[in-house]
C-alpha cells in the first residue's frame, strides 16, 4: 500500500460495542481495533495503526478460514451484532459472530468489558486458525500468557486479560489450523472466572443482547422512509456513548487520516461538547430519551465542576480537562500513513461556540416533559452564567469550529451560537416565568443578532462571511438558518448557498473550506457538511436536489451502513475517524427532515 493510495480499510469494517467498550470488526474475521477496558483506554487491538502484517505483529485478533477467498460482512436485523461469512474456493464456509453483551436482567442494564466470538462451520470441512495477540502501551509490548484448562491469561504490569473458550486452548496459543466440525465460542473479558462454561455465557448473552438492541429500536420514533438507514445510524450513536456518564465520543478511533499525506491524523476518542446540540437534536428526533437524558447529565456536571472558567470545546469521556497531545512511534498509522496521536490539543484552545452549544442542548431538558429530571431554576442560573461568558466573548478571535492551530479569527458561527445562548436563555426564562430575565436577554439576543449580520456581512460578494470583516466562504454559514439567526428564506442566506455550492463543492460532497489552514490545502469532504448543504436545500425549498443529494450520501455508506468523518470527493472513499458521530447524527436529522410522514403513507 503507498502513502497516496486511500487505504481502503473502512469499505467493510463494523463497530460492536455495550457503553463500556467498543471493537471494530472487519468482514475478514479480524478486530482491528480494541481498546480496553473503556473506548479512550490503550488499544489491546491497534492492527488498523500498525502499518504492516508481519508474523511477529501485536496487537491482534483474527479469525481466518484457511485459503479463505472471499468473505461478507453483516448486522443482525435492528442490532449491533454483526456477522461474517467467510468462503473458500472449495465450498467450506464458516460464520463468526461478534458482540458485547448488552441485555437486561432483574431490572437493570448489564454491559460487562466483555467481547464474545462465536465460530460456525457452515458447510464443507472449514479449517481454521485463530490468532490472538493483545498488545500493550500502543503496541510496544506483548502480554505474557498463562494457561489454564479452558483458558488464556494475558497480562502484565498495567492490566490482565482473560480468554475462555470451549476451543482446544492449544490451538489458540499456538495458532494452529484446525478443522472446525462444530461451534466454538470465545469470550475475552477481565481476568476473571466466567460463572458458567463458555458456551452457556455466549448463548445467554447472545439471545439477551439481541433482544435488548431489537426492544430499543422498536422504541424509536423514526420516520417513514430511510428507515434502516436511520436505525443503523441511532443504534452506532449509542455505541458511541459511554454509558457511565453519557458522554459521546466523536468517534471511537484516533489517527485514521483525513487525506493521503495530509497529516490531519488526530484523536477523537473524547467529548466534543460542540456535539452536544447536533447529538440532542438528533436523539430528541428519535424520541431516545435514556441518551438524551445521559448527556445532558454529563454537560451539566461539566458546568458545575468548570464553574465560572472558560469551558473548554472538548473533555474526556468522563470529564478530564488534560487531554495533552502525544505521538506514538510504536504504530506506523493506516498504511503507514501517519502519524499516531494520543490526547488532542484542541482542549486548550477558545471556540467560542461552545456556550451556545451547551446551553441549545441544555434547553431541552426546561421543554421535554418525558425526561425524567426537568431543568429548574438552579439549573437556569448556572447556564445563565455561561449566557454572560458568550456576550463577553461573541466577537473576539477564536479557533472557531475547524479548530485552526495556527490563527485566531473571529468567525461568524461562534458569534452566532453566542447569539443562539442568549435567545435560549430569554426561551427558557419565559418558560420559567422569569419575567426580568426574559427581558435581559432577549435584549442580548437582539443586540447580538443585529451585529452578527452586519459584521458578517460581505459587500463585495453580496453573500454572509464565515469570519467578520472579510471574505471567507465555508461551510459552517449552512448552519445559520438552523440557529435561527436568519430564516430559510432570506435573500441573504440563499446568495450566500449559491456561493458555497460554487465555490466548496467537489463532486458530488462539499468540503468544509478551500483556503488553505495549517496543514496546507483540505481535498477531502467533510461528511456532515454534505448532511448540512442538503438541509439547506430541503430549507430553501428545493426537496428535490435535497433528496438526490441525501441518497447519494447514503450510497457513500460502507457495506454495514456506517460513515467515517471524510470523503474523497472523486472515489467516495472513507477517509478520517470511524464511524463519526457528527456524519450519523446527519442521516438521523436528515432524514427527519426530508421523509414522507407516515400518515400520509399508511
């Protein structure tokens, strides 16, 4: 594979996952991806970073039909569990079966560090070989093994692992073929005794697993058409959470590039809070309330603990403010395209746009009557405080939502979310029978609004800016409407549509922004910036090049259903982290947005 070449590793790669650990899964019988015991921790699995496949890697997990030569990746109806069937040339056929054990029991949710695999013979004599390698520290060293009757113990100075399995233990350590004449299950989880043989907590946690994800798909509120698209979409959302807290994390994987040679290879293992309002749009749509209702807990313990200092755009999974900035040598990148990073610097800079992001989000909880904690008015007063920081900051420079590393500018959308807090806070204060407050900030609200759309405003192009008092086009001026700082249909808005359909689209996708930023010219497209562009167009009325545009969204799909932060513009190709809770947020919304309601069809 060479460095210019799209890796293509995404095209057939599933996620698994239960709120406390997620997996990638390739269609192959591999796990390129693990990290343990929580999303953000080290990756015992990091094949899809080692850059090679040599005899001696660590860090590995496949399952392999000898002389396989093709092979079919597949979800079960409406779970998250998946499904490969591998073939030979000589009709021998295996099925393997992967999934985190998610279910209910006695009335509460058990989601234990836990990664089960069940192999199949499905027809002919299949021969196989399984190769089990957890790596440590990134993959700088390999555990040290101990057997037992019935299973392996991985372990060393940091952590301990334990395989149990009904599978000859023999085979598994010293990777050798074997003919499967019958099904063998393979349960990975802290070094611990299972209560039960392998078989027996693979069969239970198989059948409660499937019937929990099936119980929650049918409690979604989803809309007429794209239905499969957007239950795969809302299932991966809530994969993407960690339920100890209900924190999102963009997305579970670090380092998978943006673009070839690009360098953008970054970590995206934490909470951006800037999802906060995208994620509770998106879960509120589905009527996902559990979710909801975590994540908005999550932003408000992060307000109490930050109390009156700047909040930063992201967190750790459970609420760290140090996510510093590494690289690690011991992992060459996808392809060798790297380099790895662990820890992301963007929590020490100023995006403005957060206080807006939190505090749309919060809204919800003063308007929902099914949550079961309502905002009150203590609640109100903390986000109040968050209001005053925004009109302090709505025109001063910021990184703005693309994180630039290098300038500070001041940018259009962080006013405008500035804007959409104090409109929020004037909402939720009548809401409250505020009265004074009302007043306050609806004050704010029109102030700020009146200098947002001058200072944003381009002469020279007759079109908004994306940066105040000068003349940058890029995608984020989608949003505007959205916010409701302009509506759909003002003459503004849609010339400056116009521009960014001329000036950012490549292909059939948009990209985020042409000028170039600290790593040189972006080539790829934002994936949800092709989500917003149709929203845009459904907004401005045009449905139909809306609806054209979203099936070709969809199209851009893996095999699975899943998307990836960017798209080469001319292959389609998914480049960047995977899946990428910004672009399956835009199939939930999307869709939302432009189906036939079901009224009018059944």
């Amino acid at each position: 594979m060479t460095a210019t070449a799209p890796p293509g590793v995404l095209a057939d790669v599933g996620i698994v996952g239960n709120g406390q650990i997620t997996a990638l899964v390739r269609a192959d019988g591999s796990v390129p991806w693990c990290c343990w015991p929580r999303p953000d921790g080290d990756p015992v699995f990091c094949e899809l970073l080692s850059g090679h496949a040599g005899a001696d890697e660590r860090g590995v997990f496949a399952i392999r039909l000898l002389d396989q030569a093709e092979c079919r990746l597949s979800y079960q109806r409406n779970t998250a569990i998946l499904e490969s069937v591998a073939r030979d040339e000589r009709g021998n056929a295996i099925r393997i079966t992967t999934w985190c054990p998610r279910f209910q029991r006695q009335g509460r949710l058990f989601r234990p560090t836990m990664l089960l695999r069940r192999i199949e013979p499905v027809s002919g004599r299949p021969a196989v070989r399984i190769t089990l390698r957890p790596a440590a520290d990134y993959g700088a060293r390999s555990f040290k093994r101990q057997l037992g009757s019935h299973h392996v113990r991985f372990f060393d100075a940091t952590q301990s692992l334990r395989m149990t399995t009904d599978a000859p233990v023999s085979h598994l350590v010293e990777e050798r073929v074997f003919v499967l004449n019958r099904t063998l299950d393979l349960v990975l989880g802290d070094d611990e005794t299972l209560p039960a043989p392998a078989h027996e907590v693979a069969a239970e946690t198989l059948r409660g697993t499937a019937l929990y994800w099936q119980y929650w798909v049918r409690g979604l509120a989803i809309p007429f058409e794209w239905q499969e698209a957007t239950i795969r979409a809302a299932i991966t959302l809530q994969l993407c959470t960690y339920d100890d807290n209900g924190s999102v994390l963009a997305a579970p994987t670090t380092s998978i590039p943006e673009a070839p040679g690009s360098g953008r290879n970054w970590d995206y293992r934490y909470c951006w809070l800037r999802d906060a309002y995208f994620t509770v749009q998106a879960l509120n749509r589905l009527g996902a309330t559990g979710a909801m209702e975590s994540f908005l807990h999550y932003l408000d313990d992060i307000v109490v603990r930050e109390g009156p200092a700047p909040l930063q755009p992201v967190y750790g999974i459970t609420g760290e403010s140090d996510l510093s900035e590494r690289t690690v040598d011991t992992l060459a990148g996808v392809g060798g395209l790297g380099p790895v990073r662990v820890g992301n610097l963007a929590c020490r800079q100023r995006q403005h746009d957060v206080y807006g992001s939190v505090i749309l989000a919060a809204a919800q909880s003063f308007f929902d009557e099914r949550l079961e904690f309502p905002g009150d008015e203590a609640q109100w007063r903390r986000l109040e405080a968050l209001g005053q920081q925004a009109v302090q900051v709505f025109d001063e420079p910021d990184a703005g939502i693309w994180e630039f590393r290098g300038v500070q500018r001041r940018h259009t959308l962080s006013a405008a979310m500035c804007w959409a807090a104090c409109d929020r806070l004037a909402r939720i204060a009548a809401r409250l029978t505020l009265t004074d407050s009302v007043l306050t900030w609806r004050g704010h609200a029109d102030r700020l609004q009146q200098r947002i759309l001058a200072s944003a405003w381009d002469e020279s192009r007759g079109t908004f800016s994306a940066v105040f008092g000068a003349s940058v086009i890029d995608a984020s001026l989608l949003l505007l409407p959205e916010l409701g700082l302009v509506q759909w249909r003002d003459p503004r808005f849609i010339a400056t549509l116009a521009a960014i359909e001329r000036e950012l689209r490549a292909g059939d996708f948009l990209l985020r922004y042409r000028h170039p930023d600290d790593f040189g010219d972006t080539t790829h497209a934002f994936t949800v910036c092709s989500f917003w562009w149709a929203n845009a167009l459904a907004g401005v009325g045009n449905l139909t090049a809306a609806r054209t545009l979203f099936e070709r969204l969809l199209s851009a799909r893996n095999c699975v259903g899943l998307l990836s932060e960017q798209l080469d513009p001319h292959s389609g190709a998914l480049w960047g982290n995977f899946p990428q809770t910004y672009s399956m947020v835009g199939i939930i919304t999307t869709a939302s947005r432009l189906s036939r309601r079901w009224e009018d069809e059944v």
